[in-house]
C-alpha cells in the first residue's frame, strides 16, 4: 500500500515513519528517511487518541525501552488471510528477539512456507509495529527488509542494546 496521504507522522533522527489509521485501526506505517520526499499529510483522523498513543509508544521505543504496541489497533485487512497470520505471528516476537522465516512458518502451521513467510514480511503495511525486522534468515543473516537493511540492523541493534536510537548512515 503506497499512501497518498497520511494521518500520522513521527519524526525521528534520520527519518519519519508516515501512517494511516482507518476507523478499525492501524493501517499502514512507512518509514521515510530524511533524504525523501513525505507523504501529504492530512490533518485529521478517524481515531485521534489512537496516534497520541502511537506516538508515545515510538518515543518510548526509540530511548530502547521495550516497547509493546498491542494497545494500537490493527487494521491489516490489505493482507491476505495468510499474511496476516504471520504478521500477527511475528508479532509475538519479544523485542529485542529473532526468529527465522521458517520458524515462523512452522508457528502458523505451514512448515515448509518459509518463503511464503518471507513474502508477507515484505508485504507488511505497518513496519515496526508488526516488527518484521526481528525476522531473519535460518543461517542467521538478516534476509530482506523493505526500508533497507540498513535500517534492519538499527533496529535490531536498537532492541539489543536498550540504548538509544542511533540513525543508520545514509
């Protein structure tokens, strides 16, 4: 999902995730390093509070504090019935935690789909709040990542060490 325009911005150093809440939730979240060009944003929303509580949960995440964004809906009806099973999956990854494709794969019932599983991470809509970045490769690499793997390793680093955000170079 591209947005036209969102409803929600978050700057942080070295970019700015960009979202979209819907009337059920959540529905997308896209990073923007500082060098893009942002969405339009409008300034209205269907669910105000659900942003301040979004944003307080990104400024609680980017100190390196754990952070669990169950209290903000989702909206992932974009998504297959698959992918949203394995979105809501790595959701249950704790921060500062990996798991491979295809283990998550094996935690959904699909053994054997650790492709699949690859391709609804890259089809996620709401990037770090479904933290697909904690998803990686079975030998240990950090397999794809839709902003970069630049900004994979951040945050993962970020998560690891519970200290602050430290921007990827651009």
């Amino acid at each position: 999902m591209t947005l036209a325009a969102a409803n929600f911005r978050f700057h942080f150093p070295g970019g700015a995730f960009y979202g979209y809440f819907s009337s059920e939730g959540l529905q997308a979240l896209h990073l923007y390093p500082d060098s893009a060009p942002p969405p339009v944003v409008l300034h209205s929303a269907p669910n105000i509070v659900w942003g301040q509580i979004l944003y307080r949960l990104l400024e609680q995440y980017f100190t390196g504090c754990p952070t669990d964004f169950s209290p903000i809906p989702l909206d992932l009806s974009a998504g297959t019935a698959f992918q949203q099973c394995a979105w809501r999956a790595a959701c249950d990854i704790p921060h500062g935690s990996t798991a491979s494709y295809g283990a998550l794969a094996r935690r959904i019932g699909t053994p054997g789909a650790a492709r699949a599983v690859g391709g609804a991470m890259g089809a996620n809509p709401v990037i770090l709040v479904v933290p697909c970045h904690r998803i990686i490769a079975s030998d240990g690499s950090l397999g794809g990542y839709g902003p970069g793997l630049s900004w994979k390793k951040c945050f993962l680093a970020l998560e690891q060490s519970h200290s602050a955000w430290t921007p990827p170079a651009q």
